[in-house]
C-alpha cells in the first residue's frame, strides 16, 4: 500500500492540472460565498450559517470534476494499463487514489470553507460553529470519493462528470417539483445533495426532511456505494 | 460524410443507451409531479369569451337593462383593508382594488363584460372581456390625501359600449370603447372588488419570502343615474363567490356571505342609504394566473425531466468529439475526409438530429402523460391551448438538440470532456438551478437573460398579465424572455462556440 501512495502521489504532485484544481476547489467556495455575504442585507429571517456555506454548491462541482479526472485521466492517456501492471492488485490502486483525493479535497476545503466563515463572520457577524463548517469539508470529501467511484465504473472522464454532476443538481430540481409532500420529503433525504447540505443547518431543525448528521450519513452511503461499484468494476473488468 | 458520423454514433454502445435514457427518463420524471390533489371537476375555473381561464369574482349591484343604456355615478370613497399576512387589517387599498361601473351578459362567471373602474394605484381605466385593459386619466388626491371624488359613465349603444370619466361631473373624457358580445338584455351596475395581493417580504441571496393574501376593498357611490330600459329594483350579490345567490337590496342592512366550501371570506355586501350605494367586495375580474397568487399547476412542471435528459445529451454531444481526440481516430478522420469543416458539421448534424427526434418524441410523451397523471390524481392543471403544447413540445426538441450542438463545440475546442461537460452544464443546467432556488428575484432574472439557461422559457405555459398583481418569478414559471427570444439566445451562444470550435479544428494539429 505504501507503494501505491507513493506512486499515486508522484503522478499526482508532477500533473500540471493538480495545484489548480486544488486552488479552485478553495476559490470557488471562497468567492460564492463571500459575494453571498456581501450582497445580503440583513436582519435576515433565514439561516445565515447556510448562506455564508452556500460557496459548497459550486465547491462540490469543481472537487468533483478533479476527482474524477484523477483516475478518469488515467483512462484516457493509457496510463491505466501501466499503472495496474505496476501494481496489479487494482483495489489497492483505487484505494490508494482514494486517500490521497481525500486528502487534497479535505486540505483545500478546509481552507475554502474556512474563508467561506470568515467572510460570514466579518461581514454578518456569523459565530462558529463546529458541526457546519466542519460537515461542509466532509461534504466536498464525500463528494470527491462519490466521483471517483464513478470514474472507476465508466472508464473515462466525461460520462462519470455527467453521472456525478447530475445527481448533485438535477436532484434538488426534481424535488422542487414533487407536488406531494410526502414524496418530497422522502425524496431529499435520499438525494445526495439535499441530505448532504442539510450538515449545514442550524435554524429549524424540525422541519429539515433529515438531521444533519444523518444526511451526510446519506451522503458517505452514497460514496461508499459509488466506490464499491467501482471497485467491482476494476476488478472484473479490462482496463 | 453524414452516413460515416451517423455510423460512429450508432455504433458505441453507450452513446445509443445514453440517448435512449435521456429519453426515459423525460417521460418517466413527468409522472413525478402528480401525486396527492383533491381537486375533481368541480375545480374548473371559469373561461373568459377569449378561452383563457379567469377568475371572476366580486360585489355586483346592478339591474337588467334592455337595448340602449347609460349609467353614471360618482365614487367619493374608496378604501381597502389587508386581510391576511402580517399587514393584515391595515386600511391599505392593494393597487389593483377596482371599483365602478360594469355591464355584463348576466351574472354567470365568465361572461363577457365591459367596465370603467377607479382603482387602487392605477387610475380610471376601462377593462373588458378579462385581457383587455384601456388606461384612463389618473387618481386624483384631494386635500386630505385620499381619492378624489370620481364621476364615472358607461353607455352602451347597439355593439359598442363607452367609457368615460370626468373629475366634475360636467366635462367628460373618452376612456376607451370595447364591443363585448353582449346580448339584448344585460345587467349593468355597480361593482367593487380587489384581489389576493401578494409582494416580496426578504429578498436575500438564499431565499424570496413572500407574503399576500385577499384584500376587500369598500367604495361609496352616490348620484347614480340610468338611462334606457331597465328594470325598477336594483340587486345585490357576490359574484363567483362561495355562495353567489342572489338577494334584493333592502334600504339599510349589509348582506353578507355565507360560508362555502373554502376559508371563510370577510363580509361583503352593499348597502344604501338616501340614493348613496356603499360597496364591500373582494375578488378580481382578470385573467387567472398560476403562482403565488394563482391556483393550480402548470404543465410545464411535466417536464421536469429536461434537465436529466440534458445532462445525458450534453455528455453524448461533447464525447462524439472527444473521443476521437481521445482515441487518436481524429486522424483518421481527417484523413478520410481533409475537410474538417465538413467533418464538424456532419458531426454537428448528426448529433443535432437525432437529438431533437429524441426530444420531440420524449416531450411529446411526457405532456399528455404527465397531465393525464396529475389529473387523475386530483391536482388542477391550469388549461393551456394546443398551441402552447405544441411550441413547448418542439421547443424542447430544439433546446435539447441545440445543447448537444454546443457542447460538441465546446467539447472540440477544450479536446477534454470532463472539462467541456462541466463548462456547458455550468452555463446551462447550473443557472437555472440557482435561478430558482438562491438569487435574488433581479440577478435571477438577469441570469436568465444572458446564459444559454434562458432557453428554458420555451417551456413556459403561464401568461404573464400586467393587469394582474403576482410574483413573476422564475420559480414559479415565469421566465424573463419570451420563447422566441430564449431560444436566440442559446442558438447565439451555439453559433459562436461553433464558429470558435471550426477555427480551432482547422488550425490545431489532430492530436
């Protein structure tokens, strides 16, 4: 294992394209939420924690477009076959890239989001709070581990992005439109972005459709299924 | 050169699954709006001469007149109270308040009419058949800040009917002329009425509260005078309200409205006293409008499904390009055919085609069947005409079809897909989503002018009515730019990608 990371981490730290998905996942999620902030005009009657986060909803794209590039890229250049005859335990592989995405993800969220604060706290005077900032990191995590699970399953960039992207946004579109209560309730505790979000609520609990923590819970099920699917197919499948 | 791109598209699996699942899933998504209604046929709103539906509902006093008649009267007090929300009970009249002279064919909901009216913030202005509305001279303050006294006429003479207005009773003004399809015998009248209001509360990044509800409006009419023949007792109701029986005036007492099957309405009711006729209504005499203000749903919600069809579509248009760079099969492409601008555009072609066909046949699936649906599932769709469906149906083929084009541009200019993906669904898919859910009513609008997003108001079913207050936003389906002008500015954003993606073929090497 110790191989793999070190290998994973040569290709990742020598790839032109790592430092400027890193800085974007931070930028992004910096800059949404610092122009929310800065355009509001309170006493606002929402949840000013969520607005000063909402930089996550465009974090999220970026963190995952580069988490799928890590091992889509691979597909696409044939490197993939040199990689697995390097290693040829291909779990290993993946668990190997899967580590080291959640590290980078985990360090560039961290300082994304901790800006993302900081811009709320400076201009609306926002407190910290252990459980959102913290959740919203873990969210861009889980995010990046859902995309490379479905790198792995579609062998490329492209249709993995499609599949990642729309489940993150077509899912809250699909739900506003659910007429019945019911459904819609039930559908934004499964939808992973919905669940995933609700980490950073911290006014109205009750009417939330899922608690916070239980909906990143939704969240690491869904990463956790998208990394087993894929590695079902890495190790059934050709390269 | 089209039949080989045809054979490339055909022949990759995934693409061929993609294609057929962006099509399932439009009609499978219809059906997820239609759940939980209790609306039957009794929720039929009533149709305006024009075949919109239209809501037609306020205090009547009125007598039949036959042939020729005139009518004038003076208002000298008009005045509103709030009734729900947190203005509730305030002595605001809500800009839309109409109060004045009506002739209408009978007192059924829906019927054609003529009116001239004083309204809350608008002036005297003549309104007919529901769509129609003539601006008069505005509302005149007095001394204390109120409205002036207003003289007001309506006559009818064969097939015309005229409005007029005057500040003094002496020199009249012309508002307008209409010719409703009025028979013989009509009831012409008073009439006071003022519909649900509703105005954005917070408008923060992150959220649009609103608030609105019903409004009754109370006007006081005096010196009223009748020409031609009409009957000797004047009477009294509350059109298209809950209980709409028809009672005769008396002298003094107000007649108030029973309770029906909905929330209990404040009184209305008229009263008279020495030739002085004072009224208390609420409704509105308009086009019914979905939204905040309205009632029902739209059809347009049936097509939900779009944005996953999209995603699936974009995926395959920016593939079909990527995959040759990918694959190295660029150069043999070339090679078979050294003019990449043809390539391009068979390419273009190809994917564009069978994309709308998809399209056409998935939205023209889903909209009967995602009606069919909600119907049978008792919520009330608000009726729109074939032409509507129509355009939305094709409208949808061409913004599918369109979007696939310009990821392929996209994707041939960036040569990544990943890369090309997130850019065209970042301008497309992305906007739309923060459109209804985040921004603000104005940087919503503004999104959805500019980005390629704005091709979404071909699925537009509802009409927007300057006459009718209600909160136009995207969120509940109301789109900046009319179908037309939203499909452009996609087809714009297309046409230059694609210019810039033929420029970079022809110049960059195959690889």
């Amino acid at each position: 294992m110790r191989d793999a990371l070190r290998g994973e981490w040569t290709k990742l730290r020598t790839s032109p394209g790592t430092p400027w998905a890193v800085l974007a996942v931070a930028l992004s999620t910096a800059a949404v939420s610092a122009l929310a902030v800065t355009t509001v005009r309170c006493p606002c009657a929402t949840d000013t924690m969520t607005l000063t986060l909402v930089g996550v909803q465009l974090g999220q794209a970026v963190a995952a477009v580069f988490a799928v590039g890590v091992l889509g890229g691979e597909y696409g250049t044939g490197m993939i076959t040199v990689t697995f005859a390097a290693t040829p335990r291909r779990l290993t592989v993946l668990a190997a890239k899967a580590v080291l995405v959640a590290a980078l993800v985990a360090a560039s969220g961290a300082v994304g989001v901790g800006a993302a604060w900081a811009s709320g706290h400076a201009a609306l005077d926002e407190d910290f709070a252990v459980r959102p900032v913290a959740g919203s990191v873990l969210y861009l995590v889980l995010v990046a581990l859902l995309g490379l699970g479905a790198a792995a399953v579609t062998r490329g960039s492209a249709a993995a992005v499609g599949v990642v992207l729309g489940l993150l946004y077509v899912g809250p579109i699909v739900g506003g439109v659910l007429t019945d209560p019911d459904w819609r309730r039930h559908f934004r505790q499964v939808s992973p972005a919905d669940a995933g979000l609700a980490v950073q609520s911290t006014l109205d609990l009750d009417h939330l459709p899922i608690q916070p923590w239980q909906g990143l819970g939704v969240l690491a099920l869904w990463a956790a299924a998208g990394l087993a699917a894929g590695a079902v197919a890495l190790a059934r499948r050709d390269a | 050169m089209i039949r080989a791109e045809w054979t490339k598209l055909r022949t990759v699996r995934g693409w061929v699954a993609a294609m057929a699942g962006a099509l399932l899933l439009i009609v499978v998504l219809a059906t997820a709006p239609g759940a939980g209604g209790t609306c039957d046929a009794r929720c039929a709103l009533p149709t305006g001469p024009e075949g919109q539906e239209v809501t037609d509902s306020f205090r009547f006093v009125h007598r039949t007149l036959t042939g020729d008649g005139t009518i004038t009267a003076r208002i000298t007090s008009f005045t509103g109270t709030r009734d729900a929300g947190p203005d509730a009970n305030d002595p605001v009249l809500v800009p839309w308040a109409k109060a004045g002279l009506i002739v209408k064919d009978g007192t059924t909901p829906g019927s054609p009419y003529a009116a001239v009216m004083l309204t809350g913030a608008h002036g005297v202005r003549m309104q007919y058949d529901y769509v129609h509305d003539v601006a008069g001279p505005a509302g005149r303050t007095g001394s204390d800040g109120r409205a002036a006294a207003q003289w007001l006429r309506l006559t009818r003479t064969g097939t015309t009917v005229t409005a007029a207005a005057s500040p003094d009773g002496t020199h009249w003004t012309t508002v307008g002329r209409a010719t409703p399809d009025l028979p013989q015998q009509v009831e012409i009248g008073l009439f006071a009425t003022s519909p649900q209001y509703s105005e954005v509360s917070t408008e923060v990044f992150g959220v649009t509260g609103a608030s609105g509800g019903p409004s009754t409006a109370t006007a006081a009419f005096d010196q009223v005078r009748l020409g031609g023949t009409t009957a000797t007792e004047w009477r009294s109701q509350q059109l298209g309200g809950p209980s709409s029986t028809p009672e005769t005036n008396g002298p003094d007492a107000a007649a108030p409205v029973t309770d029906g099957p909905g929330p209990p309405l404040p009184d209305t009711g008229s009263a008279e006293d020495g030739g002085v006729f004072t009224l208390t209504g609420n409704g509105d005499v308009a086009p019914a409008v979905s939204g905040a203000n309205g009632l029902g749903f739209s059809v347009t919600q049936t097509l939900a499904g779009t944005f996953a069809g999209l995603i699936l579509v974009v995926v395959v248009g920016a593939m079909f390009m990527t995959a040759e760079y990918r694959r190295g099969l660029l150069g043999v492409t070339v090679a078979a055919s050294p003019r990449r601008g043809r390539v391009l555009l068979a390419k273009a072609v190809v994917i564009g085609g069978v994309t709308a066909v998809t399209g056409a046949v998935a939205a023209a699936i889903a909209l009967p069947l995602g009606s069919r649906v909600m119907r049978a599932n008792g919520l009330y769709l608000n009726a729109v005409s074939t032409g509507t469906e129509v355009r939305i149906v094709l409208g949808t083929a061409a913004l599918l079809a369109s979007c696939a084009v310009f990821a392929l541009a996209i994707g041939t200019v960036l040569r990544r897909g990943a890369v090309a993906l997130t850019v065209v669904l970042g301008l497309t898919v992305l906007p739309y989503l923060l459109a209804v859910s985040v921004l603000p009513a104005g940087v919503a609008d503004a999104v959805l002018t500019v980005t390629p997003a704005a091709a979404f108001a071909v699925q537009q079913s509802a009409v927007e009515y300057a006459m009718v207050d209600n909160l136009y936003l995207p969120n509940t389906g109301y789109f900046p730019l009319p179908p037309a002008g939203g499909l452009a500015v996609l087809l714009g954003w297309t046409a230059v990608a694609f210019a810039a993606a033929l420029v970079l073929l022809r110049r960059r090497d195959v690889r």
